[in-house]
C-alpha cells in the first residue's frame, strides 16, 4: 500500500476498551489483540497517554518512503523483510552466474 493512505472515512474506528498503564501486565494478551482491529488508547493515572496500534496499521494511516531504521533499532518484522530481501537478490545473483 505503499504511497496509498487512507481516506479521513476509510480510518479504521478507535477501538471502545480503554488500559491502563498501571495494569498493563495483566491487560496486554487484550491490547494486543484489540491493537490488531484498530488504535486504541492507552491511559496512565486516568488520562489517555497513547495510542497504540500495529506497525502494519501504522504503516497504512501514515506511509513515508523516507522512514528509514538502523539495524539496531529496526522493528523484528522489519528486519526479517530487510533478510528475506538480500536472500532473495542473492539467490537471483547465483542463478544469473549459473
């Protein structure tokens, strides 16, 4: 979806259920999942702090070509895409020397 963002009406909802922060180790198999359908909202002591989504969600509501990562600090999907990339090229590099 890369240079496609979405329209103001194609948002996915903001998820109802609300956490918090102070209970998050006991919440966070529930965020997890509901962060899966939609944003949803995070709060700490009451009041809402962040709104936590997946990077593929992510991705889609706010595409940039020039967000770039070093290795150390590259989300693990990320990475496994970068691998799986060189692999492939280095794979196409073989066969064309074959």
């Amino acid at each position: 979806m890369e240079g496609k963002q979405l329209k103001r009406h194609n948002l996915p909802p903001i998820q109802g259920k609300r956490f918090d922060v102070e209970t998050l180790q006991y919440n966070v198999v529930g965020l997890m999942k509901q962060a899966d359908k939609g944003p949803t909202f995070l709060r700490h002591s009451g009041r809402i702090t962040h709104v936590v989504m997946t990077e593929e969600l992510f991705d889609t509501l706010w595409p940039d070509p020039r967000r770039a990562c070093c290795i150390h600090e590259m989300p693990l999907r990320m990475e496994r895409l970068l691998f799986a990339a060189l692999d492939k090229s280095l794979s196409e590099n073989k066969e064309d020397n074959s």
